[in-house]
C-alpha cells in the first residue's frame, strides 16, 4: 500500500469487492449480515472475494451483534472460524471485545490473535463503547500484529467525535493508525484531513441506494477524489 491517504470500504460480496477496488478503496472490510453491524463472512465467501481483486482484504471476526466474545463457548467459535479462515488465505483481520463493564476483553482477543499469528489487524468500533478508550489502548498497545483502530471518537458517530479524533491524532505514543469511520460524511474530511488523520472507513457512504444495493464504484471515486484532495 502506498503511502497516500488510506480508504477502506465494506464489503459484503464479490459485487461489492470489484466495485470498491473500481473506485479507487485501497482494501476491503469483508463482513456479512449488516443487520447485526458486520459479522463473519464465511470461508467459501472470503475465497471468492479474494478471487475477484487483489488490494488487502481484512476479515471481521464476530459471530454476534454487540462487542461481546459470548464467553468461553464464543471464543472456542471464534478461533474455530478464525483458522477456517487463515487455511484460506486470509492474512488480516478485524475484532474487538469488551467485558459487560467496557474494560477489553484480553482474554478472547489474546487467543484471536495467538490463532492468527502475527497476522496485521484492526481493532474495531469496542473502542466507542470503552469505559476507558485511552486505557483500553495502553492496554493493548504491545499485542503482536495490532496496527489499526476503527473509531468514530464517539459511539453516536463521527459528529460527536471529532473532538476526540483530533485530540488522538496530536497525541504522542499512539502508534497504531487510526481508521475514521461511523457516520463519517464527506464533509468531515477536510478538518479530520487538516490535523493529521488519513486513514478513513465506509460502509452506507459507498451505497448510495441503501444497503440492499451494491457498493457504487462512482461513490466509492467520489470519496478517493475527496479523500486524495
């Protein structure tokens, strides 16, 4: 990936993936069933997706709507499906857990990520449901292969995080990257753009027509031109 300004776009199928790679998305968040917020494809869609382009695909791994692991038996699912994945090519990733009082849940992201062994990923949107973000990330910050956090600065969305967001990107020691997305508009970019952040997620944003629509490469160029301006 080069070093210009970083568009992630949502991907639910191959449709989507050739759509997205069309209009410029430098790689892909494949999820499935956006009722529940984006969960885990499956192997067979995942090898078709990757079949159909070649930018980086990073895959969700959650079984259940919300930021719950779903306790010893969720996790057991999760590695299960996390393994199915990497036998099928799959290099990067995207989970994030949080106990029922919003401290991370190190206990299922840390045998996520013993599975996935070395393998780059995002931790995602649990960071806006955190009782704690700044401690959440202290916490975090030596896990192998952890390069990204998905956020919004607020768990309504961007509008009410852009504070946060800012105030995150100016702050020394946080090195992984931060992914603006959640309610992001295209008019957020200019002042998310001005201090410093250059990395941005969409899902609804590329989909003009609702999500019962495929992602529109025209809308996914739109935010390239943007993001690149």
């Amino acid at each position: 990936m080069s070093n210009r300004a970083v568009l992630e776009v949502i991907a639910l199928d191959e449709e989507d993936a050739v759509a997205a790679q069309t209009g410029g998305a430098d790689r892909l968040e494949l999820v499935t069933d956006m009722a529940a917020d984006g969960l885990t494809p499956s192997r067979t869609g995942f090898a078709a997706i990757r079949a159909a382009v070649d930018i980086p695909l990073r895959v969700m791994l959650r079984l259940t709507d919300g930021f719950s692991a779903g306790g010893p038996e969720g996790v057991d699912a999760l590695v299960a499906r996390a393994l199915e994945l990497r036998e099928a090519g799959a290099d990067e990733f995207v989970l994030g857990f949080l106990t029922p009082d919003g401290e991370p849940d190190l206990v299922a992201v840390e045998r996520l990520i013993a599975v996935l062994d070395g393998c780059r990923w995002t931790f995602h949107r649990a960071i806006d449901r955190a009782a704690d973000r700044d401690g959440l990330r202290k916490r975090l910050a030596d896990l192998p292969g952890l390069d990204t956090y998905l956020t919004a600065g607020a768990a309504t969305g961007v509008d009410d995080g852009l504070a946060t967001l800012k105030a995150e990107a100016a702050r020394p020691g946080y090195e992984a990257r931060i992914l603006v997305g959640g309610g992001l508009r295209l008019d957020h970019l200019p002042e998310l753009r001005a201090a410093g952040l250059d990395a941005f997620h969409i899902g609804g944003a590329a989909r003009p027509q609702g999500w019962a629509a495929p992602v529109s490469a025209d809308a996914v160029r739109a935010w390239r031109e943007a993001v690149d301006g």
